[in-house]
C-alpha cells in the first residue's frame, strides 16, 4: 500500500517539476507514516510541509495542488488535508478486501516473483572434513538456508554450494590415521568421534616421527591423485558429511551430498590460475613465493599489501582457492550473484580474493559477489558460546539439549498428550526455536544465545509464530472448515479487519527484501507484527462465538485463512515448521 502511495507521489512530483512549480533537480525524500488516528486516514505524509519552501509556495495550498494532480487509484479512496498541510490517505476496503481475495487463490501468497530470475549461487555451511560441526556453524547453515528457500521460491535459479574444507596438508595426517584404525578395528568403522579422531591423529603426528614421515609422504601421493590415498581421502569426507547430514535432516535444511562443493573442487585449477596472474602481471615473484600487490590495501608502513597466492614450497592458500572458486562460479556455474554465508572475520580474506579475481578478468562488473557476513554466537554472559568446561559445543549436543528442554516445556502445558505426539511436536518446536533464535536477529551482529529466551511462547519466538498457526488451526476445526482451501473476498468493516487485511498484503515486499538485502530477520519480524496483529483482531472481531452472524463469521474465516496461509509460506521459507496442534 504504501509502495502504491509512493509511485503516486513521485509521478506527481515529476509532474509538477515539469510544469516548473518545483525545482527541476529536486530529489525529495519521501515520507509515508501509518497514521495512528485512523479518523486521519491510514497513511499520512508531510511532503507539502517538506516542499513548500522550494515550491515558494505555503504548504497547505501546496497540499491541494498535489492532491489536485495525483493519479487516481483504486486502492486509495479518499485523500485530505489535515493540520498544518499534512496529506492524509484512506484506503479503499473494496480494493484491500479484492486483495486478499487473490492471496487467497493464489499459491505463492501474492508474493512478486522476480521479473528476471538469475542463477544465484549460494555459498553456505561449510564445515571443515574430520572435524564435528560446532555450535557456530549453525550460523551460516541457518540463515544461508532460509535466504537459499527465500531465493527459489521468487524464481530464481539457485544453486546450493557446499564449500567443506576437505583439502590441505592435514590430510596426510589424516590418513595415515585412518589406516591404523581401520587395520585396529577390522570391521567396516564408524568414526563417531571426528573431535577425538582429529585429536589423536594430531598427537601421532606430534609424537611418532615415522607416522610424521609417512603422512608427509601420504599428502604428496594424494595430490598426485594416487588411487589409495584418494580413496582413504573419500571414506574421510564420506563419514563426515554422513554425519552433518543427519544434522542438516533434523534442523531441516535443505543442503543434501549433491550440494558438496568443497575447497577439493578447485584443486586442479590453482596451478593454471597462478600462471595466469603471472602472465597478466597480477602476480611476482617474491623470495620465491608468488604474490599479488594490491594499491587497494596499504599495509602499516603505506605499501601496497602483498597477498600470498603459491608458497616458497610450491604450497597453495586458501586465498588462491577463493579465487579459483569465484571463477568457476561464473564460468561454470552461471552465476548472476553469488551469496558467501561466512563469519564476519573472514571479510579481508574475500575482498582480496575477489579484487583479484576481478582485476584477472575472471568475474565479470555485472556479477555481484556479496558477503552476507554474521558475527559470533555469544553466551549469556557475552563471551564466546562454550561448554561448561569452556570447550566448544558441538551442535549436535546443543539439538539434542533444545530436544529435551521443549519435550518438558510441552508435557508441562498440553498433559492431554500421548508420548509420541508429544515427542514429535517437541522436536518440530525445539528445532524451530533454535533456528528462529538466531533468524529473527540482524545477522551483521554478534547474537546472544539464550535457552528461557528462544523457547518462549510469548515474543518474537519460534513457539510463539508456531502457537499463532496452531491457534488458527483450532479456529477452523471448531468451525468445521478445511483452512487450507478458503476462497472469497472478506468484508473489512472493523478497523482491526482493515488493519490485518494491510499487514497481509505486505508479505510480498518483505519477501522480496529478504532475498535483496539477505536478511530472513525482517521476515521474522514480519510474520512476528502479523501474529500480533491476528491477535487483535481475533480479540475484536470473534469467529465462532455465538450472535456471530454467518456472512460475518465466513468472511472472518478469510481473514483466518489468509493469515495461516501466510504464516505457513512465511515460515516454510524460514525452514521452520507449523502444526496442526501443539
Ligand atoms: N570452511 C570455512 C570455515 O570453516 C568456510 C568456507 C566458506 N566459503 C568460502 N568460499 N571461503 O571457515
């Protein structure tokens, strides 16, 4: 509604820049307030307040003049003058109601699916191979997910990229541990234990010169491709990412093996790529390693900062991976935009990839890469997130911990339920809570996190949003409709109707907000102001109470109906579950 208000402003504006009663380079910021009088109207802006002066003109005759001139439309029924020269606007109910008729019967909501879908490629999740994911990780896995369902559902191409950590030195080390495991334990293994596996692989290394000798030999076979060391290298990264899979499965999100694109990918392309940026000029020699300088970035002493692109040894960097990446997704993977989903501490490290990736010709000005940095998960105390005994936590501990802490919570409000239902809502609330926690806040920023918090039934909670659904659920039982398939225009004769009438129409601006700035909190916050808003509705205008005449009920039904329907795409999108009953 208010986009429509302010298309309207601006024609008008142009129009009377044209005509000259404005300066013609006059870029006026418009303001378009909801008014909390709705005798003022619904929206109000003080543009003539704001023009006058330029206009040379005063504000309330300048009011009229804008009013006089603005396009007509169906949505807008009325338009006046209040004050000192403030624009009052009065939505058209019909107009509003015709829209919730088409949310309604159309399956994405309403929402505007994007005019030019592009292929977008999304970097997220990462975990490193031999290692157990961490609480930390759910960061990126998280919120990439939700921008990744956020991005399909416009219409666009998405492409999911997995980028593990699955080369690099440590793989000899690895390996050669591998080896005495397998050989110990002669039945196909199961490395439950990736923390203590790494730990005592490490300690060999530290300690057992000939394990040392042999793991040293191990990395050299393996990036020559010799066929046992690939395949012991394999079994490695298939035990770890069996087991961020079932991770992935029970926070459900939408990454499976086929989204792997791990730094292994790339491997082959670095030797050709270091000669590239050496023919073109990118790249010196310097005490035998090879190294880009960049004006860009000035180190301490004011000269320009060196990146390491192959080492003195011959040895490769994350950095020359980085560029070899962005490469191939553009060159292979079409990219249009590619979205990195990684900590904000690793900002320096892309932008020197990507400078140089851009100045070698290899990303196009037209294909944007974007950092969609999040900062660290902190306690309750501020400091880093960790254990009791001041170790890591790992995220499967923290699903399993959520797991128990709702199936209490729900035993302790809903004692009419059988175990396993229970347990099955546990989980589908558990899972949301934590998810939601670290959603519904604005990534760029590190992020409390706090049990009483994101359990809560009352707030901007997981279970609050999954409670409104179920709510509504009931609304439509005791009335005896299926909800999910209401169709009709309702009548928004109370204020409450109107109002919740306006939030729903909103989803589709926030949806596409959410995929341009990649940020799932202003859906959150979104489906979080409409839960509200459903409640003060359903406060002020009753369903299925008695006196409620039929043609009143049915079309508050439609206001129900819209409202779940919206709640249900809102949180599909954020991977978040809804209930019939909890
Ligand atoms: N595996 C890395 C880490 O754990 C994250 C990789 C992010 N993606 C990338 N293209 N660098 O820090």
């Amino acid at each position: 509604m208010k986009a429509i208000i302010e298309t309207l402003l601006l024609e008008t504006v142009s129009q009377m820049k044209q005509a000259g009663t404005l300066p013609a380079d006059l870029e006026p910021r418009l303001q378009i307030d909801r008014t909390k009088d709705k005798s003022h109207g619904d929206f109000a802006t003080n543009l003539a307040m704001m023009l006058a002066k330029p206009a040379k003109s005063n504000p309330r005759q300048l009011a009229q003049q804008i009013i006089e001139l603005m396009p007509e439309h169906a949505a807008i029924s009325k338009i006046e003058i209040a004050g000192p020269g403030f624009i009052n606007f009065f939505i058209n109910p019909d107009h509003l109601a015709d829209q919730i008729s088409q949310l309604l019967a159309d399956e994405h909501a309403s929402v505007q699916l994007a005019a030019t879908p592009q292929t977008v490629v999304v970097d997220y999740s990462a975990p490193n191979v031999a290692k157990e994911m961490a609480v930390h990780h759910i960061r990126s896995t998280v919120i990439g997910d939700a921008v990744t369902r956020t991005l399909e559902f416009l219409g666009h191409k998405v492409v999911r990229a997995n980028h593990i950590g699955d080369w690099g030195t440590q793989f000899g080390m690895l390996i050669a541990y591998l080896e005495i495991v397998q050989n110990e334990q002669a039945s196909d293994m199961e490395l439950s234990d990736l923390e203590a596996f790494y730990r005592e692989a490490k300690k060999h290394y530290d300690e057992d010169e000939a394990f040392a000798e042999r793991s040293r030999n191990y990395v050299v076979k393996l990036q020559g491709g010799d066929e046992y060391c690939q395949t012991m290298w394999r079994k490695l990264v298939d035990i770890t990412m069996e087991q961020n899979q079932r991770n992935y499965d029970r926070l459900n999100v939408s990454l499976s093996d086929k989204d792997v694109m791990g730094e292994s990918l790339y491997n082959d392309m670095l030797p050709a790529i270091v000669d590239d940026l050496a023919a073109q000029g990118l790249a010196v020699e310097d005490a035998g390693a090879m190294v880009v300088f960049l004006d860009e970035y000035k180190g301490k002493d004011g000269d320009a900062m060196g990146v390491i692109i192959r080492k003195k040894d011959g040895g490769y960097l994350y950095t020359t991976t980085d560029i070899a990446c962005a490469k191939y997704r553009v060159a292979e993977l079409g990219a249009d935009r590619v979205l990195y989903f990684i900590d904000s501490r690793q900002a320096m490290h892309l932008q020197q990839a990507w400078t140089i990736a851009r100045k070698a010709g290899y990303v196009p000005e037209q294909v944007s890469l974007e950092h969609c940095a999040f900062g660290m998960m902190l306690g309750k105390d501020g400091k880093p997130f960790k254990t009791r005994s001041g170790g890591t936590v790992k995220l499967v501990d923290l699903l399993d911990e959520a797991e128990e802490r709702a199936n209490a919570l729900i035993a302790e409000k809903n004692q009419d339920l059988a175990d396993d239902e229970r347990a099955e809502i546990a989980t589908a609330v558990a899972m949301a809570a934590v998810k939601y926690a670290d959603l519904s806040k604005n990534r760029t920023t590190d992020y409390i996190f706090d049990w009483d918090n994101m359990l809560s039934f009352e707030g901007n909670t997981a279970p609050y949003l999954q409670y409104a659904y179920t709510r509504i659920q009931s609304i439509f039982r005791k009335a005896g409709v299926d909800g999910d398939s209401l169709t009709g225009s309702p009548q928004l004769n109370e204020a409450a109707e109107q109002a919740l009438a306006q939030k729903l129409t909103q989803f589709s601006d926030v949806v596409n907000n959410v995929a341009a700035k990649t940020s799932p909190h202003l859906l959150c916050t979104y489906l979080y102001e409409l839960a509200g808003q459903f409640m003060s509705f359903y406060e002020a205008c009753p369903v299925n109470k008695d006196g409620v005449a039929d043609d009143v009920r049915a079309s508050r039904l439609l206001l129900c109906g819209a409202t779940a329907k919206v709640l249900k795409l809102g949180l599909g999108l954020l991977g978040i579950a809804t209930l019939a009953r909890m």
